[in-house]
C-alpha cells in the first residue's frame, strides 16, 4: 500500500503511454484529469493485489473510443459517481477498488482520477499489460471472465448497462453505442472479485509505469540515453527513422492507419513501416515483418525517449521504433487467437519478438 | 375486461396492420407468434385503461428494427420474460401488464404472446394510434414519458439497459445496438404507471384494429365492398392503382422507400406516389400530395382490403390507397414537431387529410 500524488501521475502516465503501444490516448490529456482529480480530493492509495479480500468487488474503470477522439472530447463532471452506482446497484455490493483495465496515456490515468472523486483505492493490476483496441482483448477473457455486467455512460448524461453472452458481443454493441454517443465513452466493464483479479491480471503495472516513466524522465542524464533507454525497458531495437507518411482513418469507432519511416542513423538507406488499429499492430523493415501483436511496439522521440501515440504521429519526426516483449499469457494459444496478428487480419504466424529480431534485425 | 382467443388475434392482426400504416410487420408473422403463446398458455385478459389503478406499473412490449428484417429472424423463447426480469428488477416492483405501443402486424401481437407466456393481462390502449418508424415517436412524448428505462434484449441471450437524457436519444443508442444485433430486437419501453398510461395513451386500440379486422373479413359479403370498407374505416380514397414500381433501400436500420402507381378504374391515366420510412410517409398523386403523416397513408388489396405493408409491396399488384385521420394528439403543435412532414424531411406543412383531399382528390 502506498500513495499515488502529483509527482507519481507524471510518471505513470509517460510510462503507461510507453506501455500503450501506440494506442491508450495521449498521456497529456489523462495526466491532466488525474492530476485535477488528485489536486481536488487528494492523493490515491495504491494497494497490491495481496492486499485486497478474495471477495471484493474490483471494478475497472476506462474510456472507450477512438484516441483522437478521447483528445478532443471532454470528460464531464458526473460520470465515475454514475458508473460507480450502476455497478453497485447491479451487484447490490459496493465497490472496494478501482483498477485500470489497460496500461496506457488515458487509460492509466481515468482509474486513478475516479479513484479520488469517489475515496476508493486503486490496485496496482490491469487486464493486459498494454493496450489492446478492443475490449474482449484482456487476459480476463481467457480466464471465462465476462465483461458484464459493462456500465457506460457519456458525458451528456446518457446511461447503458450490457449484459451478454460473450466478451466479443460486448464489444460489438458497447462500440455501436460508443459511436451513436460521439466516439468515445466512460465505461466501467469486467467487474470480477479480488480472487479472479489475483489469478488473472497483470500484476504490478501501475508500479512497472511509474518506473519506466521515471526512467524516461532522466534517461538524458545517462551517458549512452539509447542504450540505457533499450536496457531498462528491456526493449528491442527495431527500427530508427524519420517519419514519411501518416496514413489514418477513423472508420467503425477505432483509429486505423500506417506510419512510413526512412531510415536515419544506424537504418540510413532502409525503410520501415508500421500498422495501427489504435495499437501498433506490426512492425516492418524493408518489407519484413520484425514485430507483431501481442508483443509490444512502440515509438519514441529520438531525444527525449517520449513515447509517440499513433494519434500524435507526425510528418518529419524522428522515431526509435522499440519491440517489448508481451506479458507471457498472451503468447499462450488462447492469447494468440485473442490477440495474435490473425486475429487482426495480418497473414502471419506469431513468432515472439525476439526470435522475429534474431532473424531480420541483426545489423539494425 | 374481456379475453382474447385465436379469433380475436386474427382480427387484431388484421386490423392493426391496416392502422399501421404501412409499417408495424407482417401481420402473418405477428399473427403466428401471438396464436402459438395462446394456444400454449390459454387465452389473455384484456383490460380497459380503466381498470388499471393508477399506481399500477403498466409496460409496452414490442419489436425494434426494419420490417423486412422482423419477417426473417426468428423470436427465441426466452425474450419476453428476460425483459420483465429487467424491468421490474430495475423498479423493484412487478410488472401489472403490458400493452402494445402502437399498432401493426407484429407490434400489436407480441404484447399479446408476452402476456399470454407471463399469465400477465394486456391494456387497450398504445401510444401511437398507428404505426410510427422511431421510437420518441409515440404520445407519452408529449406527455413528457421517459422511453427509459428502456430494456432491449436478442434472440441470442443479450441484453441492454438504456437510460437515457432524451427519447431521441433513446432511440439513437437502440437503433445502434438494434442494428448490432442484426436488425432487429425484442424491447420494452416507456415503462408508466397506469395514471400516465390513462392521460396520453390511445385508448381502445385493440377493440378498434379487432373491428377493423373483422369488418374487413367480411367486406365482399357487402354490396359495394369498396364503399362499406371507406364507410367502416372512415376513409378517404387517395387513389386505385397498380403497382409500377418499388424502390426500397434498407439503410441505418430502416426500410426507406417509394412505391409508384399506375391508375386504373376512376384514375386511369393519372400516377401516385408512396414514400415510406418503415411506414408510408406521404402520397402524392399526379406530383400533388394528397395526404402526409401523422395522418395514415394506407394501402389496401383492390380485392380483399387486406392490408398491404411496405414489405409485401410487389410490381403488378393492384391496391387502394386511403388515408385515415391520426388520432387528434398528434395534431397538436408537439405532435406535428414530433411526427409531421418536416422531421421526415418532407418540405411541406402539415395540413390535416380532410382539408388536402377536399383540394386535390375531388375527383378521384
């Protein structure tokens, strides 16, 4: 157990936007929500996992939506009290903590904000360890954990409880509604108990951001940043470039799109390119697929080491493209078909990172 | 109270698809699923808004989608009660008896097999009058009734409850889930206490679609079966013609469409036309519009004066067109606001049947 204040959101939210791999907002606009929220009503309480009851109500907390859209809409005033109400009237059981449900710039944050409006701790545990674009994409759904109850609710004031028959139905009508209510939403989904939060979430998370953010925020202070940057995120060198083209469209509620990149540095002469649905899903250079979904790519500035959102991609800046290997369960087969690249309609087997690198990526 | 049997149910079903006005279903479909739920559980208990008392919780049971698509899927088993355990768990207090929300071939017999499954009576009474194609298009919105909590649920098990700013908006989040689901959907809304439902309902509905439906039964036993049809109805013949053509585009969960005639008998050599959005729209004949919503636009069998809806509309077919009055609220301005010409995009004012007919139609 411990406090999570001003100086910890800046980091969690950098390392979390990291962590989101491309996708899960812009970290600027989530940091300002939560630091708002703690400024108002005060520091959170992060506990461990051990330190929750087995039989605790832990309830998520999340926008859903397009990243360029979670940037332009506002997030009002009322909508944590009414997902927190919807939820507890459902169960007829109040909620013991908050938790996020995906590391990244906005939904890192929204937790820990809805945490200090309503007095509730947080868990330091999520449901991926990145960030996934769509919402049956979590280890609990490999657990048998049902999405719903799934609470949603928009900024107007308008209201939605779903309960259905798979995690991929919920996703199905939630994203409908998500995009009738303008693009994106609050939502408060897979509520479970301490017991199968334990057994099936991505531990230490919040902790593993404020650590990675921390590291990002000195990392210029090292005498080789590069190398250090690779060393404490344990990430793989993919690629080092300039970008040449954004490609983006936003079609059926998600940000999709392809990032161009000419080789600079060590990469002069080489190309690569990078496909999103709100995440990066593969990475490829000179035509060779070197990363893909699940495992985690991730582009930063070249200087400062900020991770780039694909909603922030930007003609002429210079990226290091990272890989990061995923959380061990999503290499498992039922992972693979939640979240490997077929799943995405990308025509390739998943092979893990590292071995994909060993192979195409030597000499980058 | 009085009860309704098989004979019953294949009058109503007749006759409520002629007050719907083009939409509302299929009243063979509708018809199938009202007799299998009487010849099941015995027959139902109709109530007269009356008999009701005041703080009774009275709910509408109905089927959300486009027409074409409600004659297509299946209704599962367990739709009904699955929305009388979301409604009166919601309220905390049991469900008196349903009604129908308005008139048509399946929306006036579904409420009917609900009751007759639950052991639940119906009311006499809709919101409607007819058939309209949104659901804020209903005279308990003019009363200022909530369409929520609304609760939706499919064939397949899911489940959806809406509370919503706005009927309008009950209707923009419905129609995005209804369309997820396949295009249509069991769904119960409006959910009123019996002084609400006495205030703004249209009374006597059922008891009127059941004497249309048995007049028109027994048509050709009269001399001139055309003049007693306009005489029971109080009718006002548009037009006599065959059918040229039908364009119809199922679009954002809707049956769009316009249907061309060809005169014959007393309008040889002139045209009409049809629009329909689910329900007919307006009818133009020789480029003039003789009639628009709210008021009914209904077209007949030049044989039979069995109704025909927009989904059974067939080149060759020959067909009386009539116009019937709407029920007097919706000539009110909110009403004309809620469901004229102009929200349809019709660039015309509403002006009541009988004041368009006298212009235009004199000779028809």
């Amino acid at each position: 157990m411990r406090k999570i204040g001003i100086p910890e959101i800046e980091d969690i939210a950098t390392g979390a936007a990291l962590l989101g791999a491309g996708g899960g907002g812009d970290p600027y606009v989530g940091k300002l929500v939560a630091m708002g929220a703690v400024r108002d009503c005060g520091p959170v309480t992060l506990l461990d996992p051990e330190e929750v009851p087995d039989d605790a109500l832990v309830v998520p907390i999340a926008m859903m939506g397009a990243p360029t859209v979670l940037a332009e809409k506002a997030i009002g005033g009322g909508e944590y009290q009414r997902l927190y109400d919807m939820v507890s009237r459902f169960f007829g059981q109040k909620i013991y903590a908050f938790m996020p449900i995906e590391a990244g710039g906005v939904n890192s944050m929204l937790p820990i904000a809805a945490a200090a409006r309503l007095g509730l701790p947080l868990v330091d545990v999520d449901g991926m360890g990145r960030a996934f674009p769509e919402l049956q994409m979590v280890t609990f759904t490999i657990g048998g954990i049902s999405a719903t109850p799934m609470a949603l609710t928009d900024e107007k004031g308008n209201s939605v409880i779903f309960e259905t028959i798979t995690n991929k139905w919920t996703e199905e009508l939630a994203r409908s509604v998500t995009m009738s209510c303008g693009g994106s939403v609050s939502v408060s989904l897979y509520p479970m108990n301490g017991a199968q939060m334990k057994q099936y979430g991505v531990r230490g998370i919040v902790t593993r951001s404020q650590q990675l953010g921390a590291a990002i925020r000195t990392v210029k202070t090292a005498e080789n940043p590069e190398e250090h940057f690779l060393e404490f995120t344990e990430g793989y060198k993919l690629f080092q470039g300039k970008i040449s083209d954004v490609l983006r469209e936003t079609r059926a509620g998600f940000n999709f799109g392809r990032v161009l990149l000419e080789g600079i540095g060590a990469c002069k002469g080489r190309s690569a390119a990078v496909e999103f649905q709100n995440e990066n899903l593969t990475a490829e250079v000179d035509g060779k697929i070197v990363a893909t979904v699940p495992d985690l790519i991730c582009l930063v500035d070249t200087e400062t080491f900020s991770p780039v959102t694909t909603d922030a991609l930007k003609y002429g800046k210079r990226v290091l493209v990272v890989g990061l290997k995923c959380f061990e369960m999503w290499r498992c087969p039922a992972g693979i078909e939640l979240v490997g690249p077929r799943y995405f309609g990308v025509d390739t087997d998943y092979i893990p990172l590292e071995e994909r690198c060993k192979e195409v990526c030597g000499n980058v």
